[in-house]
C-alpha cells in the first residue's frame, strides 16, 4: 500500500508535522497525521493520529535515541 503525506515544518525547524488519507478498514477512507519533533541532538520521537470519522486517536509513538 502506497501512502503519500504532505506537511510543514514550524519555524523553530523542528517539529515536521504532515498529512495524508488511506484506505481504513473496509476500504473507508481515513486520515493520519505524522508528527516528528527534534526535542535534540540525540533524541527525536514520532507520533501518528488516525481518524476514522469518530475524531482523531493517537495510534502510535516512537521514541528514538542515538546511543
């Protein structure tokens, strides 16, 4: 499955915050929203939100350490 996003980064350069639709479940289409934040040199995290047309729900977070 192929998902294309779009989105803008703010003006400190380090929140990414984008959008796109997909197929859901039962081929409904939903909407994800990716966020990625540079919190420093070391760490940044990424979270996704999906809404199926009931509001919007936090599905995941990854939190990345460079060791």
């Amino acid at each position: 499955m192929l998902q294309v996003e779009q989105g803008d980064v703010d003006g400190t350069g380090k929140v990414w915050t984008m959008t796109g639709t997909l197929a859901g479940p039962g081929g409904k289409p939903m909407t994800k929203r990716s966020v990625i934040t540079l919190v420093d040199d070391d760490h940044h995290t990424m979270e996704m939100y999906f809404d199926m047309g009931g509001g919007e729900t936090k599905t995941m977070e990854i939190r990345y350490v460079r060791v």
